[in-house]
C-alpha cells in the first residue's frame, strides 16, 4: 500500500487530473468522486505491485508506464460501468459497425463517441445516448414511451444509423496514435508486466490480428489470447509492430513530397 504522502503525489499529477475529469464526464459523477473511484482502482490493480520509491520516481522523471496504467485504469472503470448495458447495445446496434458483441465493452465506449457524428437531432441523440448507457426499460421512463413505441423508435433510429454511417476508414493519423501508445508501453520494459501487454492487446484485438497476420508468428492464436506464454512469438510480435510503424511513417512522407 502506497503511503499518504506518495498518494498525495500521484493525485496532484496533470496525467491522474486529466483522467479524472474524463472519468468524471463519461459517468456523470462529480470530480472528487471520480478521483477517488480512479484512485482507488489504480490502488487495488494496475499499481498494487509498485511501491513507494517506484511510483515517486515515476512521477519525478514522467515515465509513460505510469500515465498508461492511468489512463487504461480510467478505461478499465468505464469498460465496467458500461458492463450493464451490453445487452441493450446488441438490440440497439445503431452505430460503427452495426454488429454488437455483449461482450465487447471497448464497442459500448465507440458507439457513445460516435453518436454526435450520426444523429444530428439532439432528441433522438439523447435516447439513443440513454439506451447504451441504460438500457431500455430506463430510456423508456425517461423518455415517456410505450414498448410499441420504444421498438418503433429504435427500428427507425437504426435505419437510419445504417443509411448515413460512413465506410470505415482506419486514417495513419489514428492507427500511429495507436502505436504510439503501444511505443510509450515498451518505453519503460522494468514496469512493463506480460498482464499489461494483454491488456493493450485485448483493447486492440481487431488491429493486433491484422499487424501478426504473418507467417513469422508461429502460433497467432496463443498471442493474442496468453501473450504470457507466446514463446519466441512475443520477439516477432514486437519487430511486426515497429516494422508497421516504420512503414506508416514512410508512407506519410512519400505522400508529402
């Protein structure tokens, strides 16, 4: 356990602030309670095996391991808010693409991004902000509605989901913030634990099988699923991702001249 004055530390530093407001937005909780729900989580997981001089120097040298396990701790309590609301999402498949996994939380979280980019109404926004968050019984309290006209609603705001959504379109610019977060994870390799790396694989599942989709990785399925016991594939795993980046890298370039 960290003691007072470390804590204190920790919770003063711009990284821990940041995400607390975004925690504090995306539950609609009050700051202070967001802080404490974030600390507390960091605490009892992510930094449970880190100890008072490892977290101090942290902070003193701004290593990128500590603001990553912030940040995927903040994502960690959302991904569990959000748990309740899985199998109304599938009902409501309304957003990205249109095939909802009641499983698949990291889903939940873009379909609530992407809400303002397809309905343009705030009415129908609203609703379909509160059937992801809620559920239907809920949204159809708040939103006075009969079960007729829930089901009506939602066929409606579906269709017309599917008729405005955009052909998904990975941009460099997104698939490089991406990789630098896998660059800033590797920074630190002495507070980077195997656990830690499946958790950044499971948050990018889908990309991760695209980048090892490669004969050089001997056992595909062993990687993405126990990273911990992936033998040589772990070496090749990394070596793909800095190759994919380097290549991405180039790419821009050759576009701008």
């Amino acid at each position: 356990m960290l003691s007072e004055k470390v804590i204190k530390e920790l919770v003063s530093t711009t990284v821990f602030l940041s995400n607390a407001s975004k925690l504090a937005y995306m539950l609609h909780v009050s700051r202070q309670d967001a802080s404490q729900e974030l600390l507390l989580e960091l605490l009892d997981h992510r930094l449970k095996s880190w100890s008072n001089d490892e977290v101090t120097l942290a902070i003193q040298r701004d290593l990128p391991s500590l603001k990553w396990k912030i940040k995927y701790t903040r994502k960690d309590i959302v991904r569990k808010q959000d748990k309740s609301t899985s199998r109304e999402l599938e009902k409501a498949e309304m957003v990205a693409n249109m095939t909802r996994q009641a499983s698949n939380q990291s889903e939940t979280l873009e379909a609530l991004e992407r809400l303002p980019e397809l309905f343009k109404n705030a009415n129908t926004r609203d609703w379909a902000e509160s059937v992801l968050r809620v559920g239907q019984r809920e949204t159809m309290v708040r939103f006075n509605q009969t079960p007729r006209k829930f089901t009506n609603k939602l066929v409606k705001a579906c269709g017309y989901a599917r008729q405005h959504q955009q052909p998904k379109q990975r941009s460099h610019a997104k698939e490089l913030k991406l990789l630098k977060e896998w660059d800033d994870l590797m920074a630190d390799p002495e507070h980077t634990s195997d656990d830690d790396v499946q958790t950044f694989i499971g948050q990018h599942e889908e990309y991760i099988n695209e980048v090892i989709n490669s004969p050089q990785v001997a056992y595909q399925g062993r990687l993405i699923k126990d990273f911990a016991n992936a033998g040589k594939d772990k070496y090749v795993f990394a070596d793909l991702m800095a190759k994919r980046e380097q290549e991405l890298k180039e790419k821009d370039i050759d576009e701008l001249s």
